[in-house]
C-alpha cells in the first residue's frame, strides 16, 4: 500500500509521525564539524 511521504499521520494506523525542528538539525551539523576539526587537530 502507498503512503504519501507528506502526511503527518499514517493513513493505516494512525500513527503520528515525530517532526524534526530545525534547530536539531543544525546542532548535529555544528558538532558534526566540531568533531572533525577536533580530530585533523
């Protein structure tokens, strides 16, 4: 069965799918660099 990649809840289980802030997103990518540069250093 397909679900569309857009919903915010599952059509078959009414699952509410967990959203992501963007502010997670960019902490990851700022320790990300910050552990690459710890390690070429």
């Amino acid at each position: 069965m397909d679900v569309n990649a857009n919903e915010e809840v599952c059509p078959i289980c009414e699952y509410e799918f967990p959203e992501q802030s963007s502010a997670t997103s960019i902490v990851v990518v700022v320790m990300i660099i910050l552990m690459l540069l710890w390690v070429i250093f």
